[in-house]
C-alpha cells in the first residue's frame, strides 16, 4: 500500500480541529519561506536589505499565525513543536481519526 495523498488517510473530524490543522500549515510554511529567503541570502541572490524586509513581513505574519493558535489552545504542552496538542493513542488530540477502509 502507498500513500500518495496523506489527506485519505488522516483528516480533522471537527471544526477546531480543522482550525488548528489549517493554522499549523500555515506557520509550517512561513518557517519554510524564511528558511528560503536565508538560503537566498547565504548565496548573495538577495541584499541583506531585502532579506531583512522578506524575514520582517513573514515573522510578522508567523506571530499572528501563534497567537491565533495559542488562543485556540491555552493548555499548550511543553515540549511540543508548534504547539500540537499531545497524543493519545497515537492520533492527536482534538479528534483526528482514520477513516475505515476494507482493504
């Protein structure tokens, strides 16, 4: 069996759940774009001027991506990167499952 699309298999089941997944993308992608905009500098593709505007604007919009989640989840645990909630019984909590497939 091949996974070729991940959301077949594990999708949020409510609402919050939906929120907290689309906001953690979203902070994911900021990260990478900041990690693409340090590349581009380390090779002089880019001024530090405008590295320095390009990681401004996008940490600004990362801040708002965490308070966004930490308001949806005030009991953050420790340890946990960007703030996923902790597992239980190996699927996140806050109700993703698996759907039932016959295989």
């Amino acid at each position: 069996m091949t996974v070729d699309n991940i959301d077949e298999f594990v999708f949020p089941t409510n609402p919050l759940s939906t929120k907290i997944l689309n906001l953690q993308c979203k902070y994911s992608a900021l990260e990478d774009a900041m990690q693409v905009a340090k590349k581009a500098y380390d090779k002089d593709e880019i001024s530090l001027e405008d590295y320095l505007k390009v990681i401004r604007t996008l940490a600004k919009k990362q801040a708002r991506q965490k308070v966004k989640l930490n308001k949806l989840m005030p009991d953050e645990q420790p340890g946990m990167p960007g703030g996923m909630p902790m597992m239980q019984g190996g699927l996140p909590a806050g109700g993703w499952q698996m759907p039932q497939r016959a295989f």
